[in-house]
C-alpha cells in the first residue's frame, strides 16, 4: 500500500521500462502491491479490463461448444503425483496447505498451479462412449505458482487469474481442431479487441508444454524489444487420456483412446495490453476495453456555467444512451487542465471539451488519447461521431503497434549476426535452425534470448539453408526473442 | 466420483430428503463429489445456474455504484488477527498455506474464509476525503472454511462460491441504506428469477456476524420445513472502520470514521433453489435459470421421419432466433420416452412434443415440467406463446411455493407450543421473545430450532406481549425454525 504520492507519470517509458510500467499500473489505479511479497490486488479499474477480456473470449468460447464448470482449488499431493506418469521430472513449486483448522492433514494439498491432475480423471469419468465427445470444459479461475521472482503486476505474481481449458476429443483431427479454434480466438482478442498485433507460431519441442504434442503460442512485442508470450493452446496427443485412462467405446463398441487439448490465457495479456499501448503521461487502452470510453469536461465562467455544463450534461446523456460509457466531469473543485491530466492518467481513450464557444456553434471539440489530435464536430448526430472516433483511436493504437512490430522482425544467420541484432535492436530474429536444443545455449548464455517460436506449419521451408549456430541444415525457422 | 449408475431418481423427496437431493443434484449432472472429504466439482450444468444467478445480481450491484475487484486468495496470519480487535474469541477455522514450493514460509497464510481483513486495510489506505466516499467493492470468488461436516453439494462444502460486497460510508444513513440496498437485492434476486418467496429479517443479537452492528437475512423456507439463510447483509457500524483506521476528511477537513458493511450470497442459493423446487422425476428450474429452456422431441415413424423432424428443426430455429434456450433432441438412438425421463431429470421447464399429428395440424404440444400439464398450441407464433407458457411455468413454482410457505408461519406463545408445533410440522413459529439468548436454549436443546430472525423494524410491537419461554415482557417478535 502507498502513501501520499505525487500525481502524474514520474518515470520514463523509454529510459526506466520497468519502474514506468509499475508506476502507471499503480498510479491509474489498476492495481496495488498485497502485503505478501508476489500478491496483487486488482482494484476496480484493472478488473473492469480483465471482465471486459472475459466476456469477449468467454462469448466465443460458448459459440464454439465451450461449457464452463468449476473444479476445487485444491489438489490432493497423490493427484498431482499422477502427472509424474505424463512428465518426467515433474517438480511443482506449489503453494502447500498442511493444516485445516488446528489439525495436520493426512495429505498435503497443493493450491492449483493448474488443474489438469484434477480435471482430467473427472473427464475420464465421465466419458464412456462416443456421444460424449466432444467433451470441453473451461474454468476461469486464480492458479498459485510459487516462483520466487520480482513481483511485477500482471506478468509475474505468484497468484494470477487465468482461464483453463481442457478438452477431449475422438481422434487427432478433432482434437488438432480445437488446439487451432482457441488459437485463432486468442488471436482474434489480441487483433481486434487488444490492438495488437500478434505472430502465431509452436514452441520448439523442448520448451513446450510438459506432455504436450504440440505447444501452439500466440507472441507479442513489447515496447522494450521483449517478447510476451501471450496465450497458448497445446494440443497433448493421447499421453493425458493414456495416464488418466480417457477411453470410450466407438460406433463399434470398441474401445478407444481419446486425444486431449488443453489451453489457457492469463490476465498476464492484461499486462501486455498496459506496457504496449500506455506512454509517458500514463494509461493508455483501446475503446474497446476501457471501463471509460468518454470523459465530457466542461470549461465554464461563474457567468456562463450553467449553460455550459447543461449542454455537457445534454450531450452526456446523449452519449450514454447510445451504449457508449461516458463520464461527465463537473467537479467543481478540480479546474479542466487537472482533469485533463487524470482521465490521461487513467486511460480514457476520448475526452470531449465544452466550453462557451461549443455551445454557441453548437459543437464538441474531441481530443484522441494516444496522440492528443482534436477536431471540433457537430452536436448533431454526436453517437454516430464519436463511434467514428473511438474506432480511429483503435486503429490508431493497431496502427502503431504494427508498425513497430513490422519493423522488428529481422533476419540473421549467424551467432554472431544473432546477438548483434537483438543487443541493438531488441525484437525478433529469425534464422534457419536444424532444430537441436543445443544450438540455443550459446544465444541464451550471452543475451538471455531464446527461440520463442517456429512456424505452426512443420512443412514449411526455413527462412536459410543453413543452421545460423552451427551450420547442419536447417530444418526450421526459428524466431529467436528476448522474452518476459 | 461415480462408477455405472441407474437412470432416473430412486430416492423420495417426502421420505428420504437429504439423499434425494444428493441424488438430484449428481444425476441431473449438477455436481460431482471431489477425491477430498468437503469439496464438490461443479459440473456444465450446475455452473450454468450459476452464472446465470451472476449476471443478475452483478448487473444490479454495477447499476447501483459497486465496483469488482479482486483481493489476493491468501491473508497472512496477522492481518486475520487483526480481526481479534473487533471480533472477541475470533477463532478462523482455516485452511494453512505453510510451505511455498520446498520451503517453510516465515508467516502461515489462511485461505481466505472470508476477505474483511484484507479488504478493509485496503479500503483505509484508499479513502482521503469525504469524495471518495461512498466506496462500494464486491469480488466473486471461492472461499474456504474447514469445518467437518458431512458433505452436501451447494450447501455444506469446504470450499465454496460466493460474492463478497464490503462498502464504506460517510455516515450512518449512507450505511444502512446500503445494506437494505443490497439484501432488497438479494429478495428481488430469490422472487424474480429463482421462484422463491422470501422472508426479510434481522438475526437476534447473538447470532449477528461477529463486528456487526446489524445483520439482515433472507431467510427462504424448504420442503422439508427447514429455513435456510439465503443471504446475509451486515451494517457493521464503525467497528472494522475503527479497527482498521478507515477516517476521511470531510467538507471542514476534520476527520471523521467512516461507517461500513459487508454484504454476500454464496451457491448455497443454488442447493435452496435445486431444493425447492426439484420433485421425484428429478431437477425443476425457473425457466429464468435454466439453462435449457425448451427441448423439442420428434416422434416419428421411418416413414414420416424426415418431415416431422424438419417441422422440428424449423420450430427449434425460430425459437432460438427469438432468443430462447432450446435443444432439438433428434438422437436416432434413443426413444421419446427415455429422452421425456431424461430432460425431466435434467429439469428442463417446457417440453414440446412434435408427432406427425402436430405436423398435419400445424401445431405443437407443449408440456410443463413442473406438473405435465399439456396443451396444444398453433405454430404461428410460437416464440410469444412459449414466453408465455415460460411465464406459466414460473408463475406455477412461484405460486406453490408461496402457498406452502403462508401455511408454514404459525404463531406459539409457550414452550411446549413451540415444540409440538414446529416437532409436528416444521415451518416457522413467531412468539413473543424478551430477546434474551437463554431463552433460546430449551428450544435449541430440544429440538436444534432456534430463532431465525427478528423484524427488520426495532419498533414493530411484538405478536405477543409475553415472551414465550420466560414469560417477562416481550421486546420482539422472534421466528423460530430448524434451520440448514
Ligand atoms: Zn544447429
Ligand atoms: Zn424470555
């Protein structure tokens, strides 16, 4: 929790990323600091965001044949056990309850990092034939994952709030499906309601999901050159349905394996969304998702205040009554430049100012968040004007992002040609690569860079010839990224 | 978990209560016990409940000025004993996170049992000045509270689903308006969507939330005589506030307390609901709820199979464009008469039925699910005429359980009358009550009733002038019940 603190953006987006980032998530009221070093608290305006993320993916997920359900938070220790069956090695780093009441437990049980050891053998039971597949469940939900790093809002905290999807299906086809219908639905959040661009591409094999067949990543650029990963959808082959025995009988009572999916989105994208669109005067958020579209500030004399802000009022109720969130500032004791600053502050993508001039032309003057552009309209028809409006700002915001983003993809084919590119420019690079593990170490040892991605379609011919770190053929292109 | 199992409920509501709901609620695919003793995974169909008994609610709270956010899962140790300066004898029955990965942590966190004393700090450090006020957050989330008891879905579980409102007030006034705000919510939420008629009160002082100046209840009444507390809306006074150093500047800059409450509704709605209404058939919901509305089986012959299953499909379309929840069950492999049996179960509220009569005729039977009342209605415009046998059918529910809950408030004015009265029928008794705590104990004792509720209003005269157990002056009406 903070004490008295100066109002307005201190730190610089460019020169100190990372306090500036902490600084706008504080400061527009996103969140606070919990008194458990790796805890948030979400305060209204950043929850407002994350609801808006929900119902837009939540929408799509329950068009394409998603149910919701709800699985306990807790895991008992032998469940998650089981998982050691599927990954070798598997090591949690869970949060551990050992005592109820005054009580020890007989058996420890982990908070969920992620319900898969819960979930899948309920599916197992509840699928005997054919009819019941498809079978899709999501939850939305917080996981807990100890992981003893700084805590930074939304991209690390030991608790975060995600959505999980798990899902089994007949064959490879069905489920292969459904990994790539979540994957095109993150996109689609990202591109049209984040206004970010986004790559889509699979994590090399030895980075994917444990026991997954296929780890597909949506991936984003941030302003400092890093990566996010910023959703993925994994398809998990038979390996999940095999350890947890999801079998079913098929048209000819035979018995049959299933293939699993599994996929998820955390309000890390929330994250992504602040650090990409957000500058040095603080918040920025596409229309889409700010909890404020539009903040109407009349600038009055004692003589004219009242009609001034009676027509801000007018237009106001104007505004909400076409579905637009609208807020009329008519604080009195805060003069316009002040409110000007905290609705910059805190995001709001349109401010519309009226003053004494306004209401005798019978106009608005419209100011766009990200780039302070303005043009005075008409009253008439102010609903249809600012849809206009608010869609130039998205586009604005894509527009930029893209742009960037367009920019920082660059080719490579050698190491030393790979980390020269990324220590000076950050971004993405790509090089052919033959495809073992090995030829990343040199890369992750000097820069801390990695391959965060390859192309989704395995056919695909590599961008070279050769491997840029060791010159085998290449069987790949990789996309090498520093990465959050 | 389940292995194979029998179609259809065995058991009797009248005669075996407590195991015919376990068994609605499992065959009806509601909920399924979880491998830990005190927790339930809440499958498609009951979260669905859920959802929809959200979106009503959260709707009404955001038009209202509340807020969501979300606090962390975790309370350290001494933030919960905090609470001990405004709860005597505070003795959390918790759940203890103490060890994070491999390590033992320097202080034990509780799973939240509820978030007063992780919430109220916050609120303190938020809240300057009189303009910050009132300040109105809510979250939705799962809490826990080890208590051993015998698991019984919705109703008793370690773990549950709730909301938790907790808001901050200049004043008294402010205060207690918010907290009838919030609990003539909760009664609009159990008369207008769940079909449920419901009792108003305040709990007798003894058996208020722990810090509470008042705590209201909706109080619902079930089939087998018990009330049960539906929700609860606290005004808590300046106790938490003082605790927790809640103090604003007003208009003088003086500082003031501010004045708090705190306010939920958890699924055990959902078990009052499922409760309620369900018969031996299986589940009944209020079309509100429900998350099918209408199924539709075609009955055909091989002969006539593809026209009356295409006026089938035809009818299903037009339903759905009209915005109503319908399921066209064209399943080859089973029967009319399994699938009536099963979406009787599953507690969908209308049935239509399409034979190759309804075809000829251009008509379609439709057939309530709470009583089988059947009747035959023209195609042509059957959107209207299913909203309106939808409203039937609420109205139906409503109505019955109305009727039993008027024959179930009988009056007392002895200690024996108490107990043959509420040991023959069960309901509620109102006596005179002194409002003295020993007087409930001979009824408790005897019988485990005790008083539910007293009326919201401190001046109303007592039904009785004598209180019933010790015969001194009566100060309140008191509602006696065995209560869940
Ligand atoms: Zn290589
Ligand atoms: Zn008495």
């Amino acid at each position: 929790m903070s004490g008295e603190q100066e109002l307005g953006i201190t730190e610089s987006k460019e020169h100190s990323t990372g306090e500036w980032y902490a600084e706008v998530v504080q400061k527009a009221e996103l969140a606070d600091y919990a008194p458990m070093g790796g805890f948030i608290v979400t305060r209204p305006r950043g929850y407002a965001i994350w609801e808006r993320i929900q119902d837009h993916l939540d929408g799509w997920f329950k068009e394409t044949g998603v149910d919701n359900a709800y699985f306990p938070m807790f895991i008992p220790e032998s469940y998650l056990e089981r998982e050691k069956d599927v990954v070798e090695g598997f090591d949690p780093e869970v949060a551990w309850v050992t005592h109820g009441g005054y009580d020890e437990l007989e058996e420890r049980l982990a908070v969920r990092p992620t319900s898969e050891s819960i979930i899948t053998p309920f599916i197992a039971d509840w699928v005997r034939s054919h009819r019941d597949l498809p079978m899709r469940l999501n939850q939305w939900c917080s996981v807990v994952r100890w992981e003893a790093t700084e805590t930074k809002p939304f991209f690390r905290t030991k608790e975060f709030l995600w959505q999980e999807g798990h899902t089994a299906h007949r064959d490879e086809d069905g489920a292969w499906d459904e990994t790539m219908t979540r994957l095109d639905q993150y996109e689609r959040l990202y591109e049209d309601v984040m206004a970010m661009p986004a790559l889509k591409g699979r994590k090399p094999e030895h980075d994917k999901f444990p026991g997954a067949h296929t780890t597909t990543t949506i991936e984003t650029l941030m302003p400092d050159g890093k990566s996010v990963q910023a959703a993925t959808s994994h398809y998990l082959g038979t390996s999940f349905a095999e350890a947890f025995d999801i079998t079913y009988a098929d048209e000819d009572e035979e018995d049959q394996t299933a293939h699993t999916t599994s996929w998820g989105l955390s309000w890390r994208s929330m994250g992504a969304l602040i650090m990409l669109h957000s500058d040095d005067q603080g918040l920025v958020l596409p229309p889409t998702l700010a909890p404020t579209q539009v903040v109407i500030v009349p600038i009055w004399q004692e003589d004219n205040k009242e009609e001034v802000v009676e027509y801000a009022a007018d237009a106001a109720a104007e505004l909400d009554e076409a579905g637009i969130r609208v807020n009329l500032d008519d604080r009195d004791n805060r003069n316009p430049g002040f409110k000007y600053n905290e609705w910059e502050l805190k995001g709001v993508p349109l401010r519309i100012e009226v003053g004494p001039n306004e209401v005798d032309d019978d106009e608005l003057t419209l100011v766009h968040r990200p780039d302070g552009e303005n043009s005075v309209e008409d009253r008439a028809d102010i609903g249809d004007t600012v849809e206009d409006h608010l869609d130039t700002v998205y586009a604005k915001l894509y527009a930029s992002a893209e742009e960037t983003l367009e920019g920082e993809i660059r080719e490579a084919d050698s190491r030393e040609e790979i980390l020269g590119t990324i220590g000076q420019h950050g971004g993405y690079v790509k090089t052919g690569w033959c495809g073992d593990e090995d030829c990343e170490e040199p890369i992750k040892d000097a820069l801390a860079a990695e391959i965060v991605m390859v192309p989704l379609d395995r056919d695909e011919d590599p961008v070279h010839d050769d491997c840029a770190i060791c010159g085998e053929d290449a069987r790949v292109t990789a996309y090498w990224a520093k990465s959050y």
